[in-house]
C-alpha cells in the first residue's frame, strides 16, 4: 500500500512537473534549448567565469581585469593605506592609487 501510494504521488508530481514545463518553451522563438536543471546553470557560470580574464571591455577593447593579480588588489584596496598618513605616502603610490581608481568598474 505504501509502494502504491508513493508511486501515486510520484506519478502526480511527474505530471505537475510537466504541465510547469511545458509554459517554457521559448525556443521556438531563440532557438536554445532551456533546460530547468541545475547542471545547466552551473555549467554555464562555470564557463563564463573561465572565459572572464580573457573579456575585452566592448567600449574601450582593453581586458576587463588586470593580468596582474597585485592590480587587481589596488583596484579595491581601501583609501587609507596601512596605516599611512596622506602625507607620509609616496607619490608612486599615490599615482598608482589615482590610475587604479579610474581602471575601476562602475
């Protein structure tokens, strides 16, 4: 009874599943394929991430993050800087700080 009951619900949900899916079929229209799964989710962040340090930003064709790791810090590293007074930091800091700051993204 118990086998019966669970493949009931099981049968009831695979029916429910299907009359949701069937209200997504958007590729008559874009020709993908839309897959409700997580698998597809993941494998499309997965390869978009890979593909993120190569970007080349569409306005001014130059690479959308630094190849530079240590740049790449520079970009988001907060305002006062270890500690140091305005004045007690170095021009070459100060330069690379100003030129970080205008490379950020809005």
């Amino acid at each position: 009874a118990k086998d019966a009951a669970t493949e009931a619900k099981d049968k009831a949900w695979q029916i429910e599943e299907a009359t949701r899916n069937a209200g997504y079929d958007v590729s008559q229209f874009d020709g993908s394929n839309p897959q409700p799964c997580l698998l597809a989710t993941v494998t499309f962040l997965r390869d978009t991430i890979q593909r993120l340090p190569q970007e080349v930003c569409p306005v001014c064709r130059k690479l959308v993050l630094p190849t530079d790791p240590d740049d790449l810090t520079l970009l988001y590293k907060v305002a006062s800087s270890g500690g140091k007074d305005k004045e007690e930091r170095t021009e070459e800091e100060k330069k690379a700080r100003r030129v970080a700051r205008g490379a950020r993204p809005i």
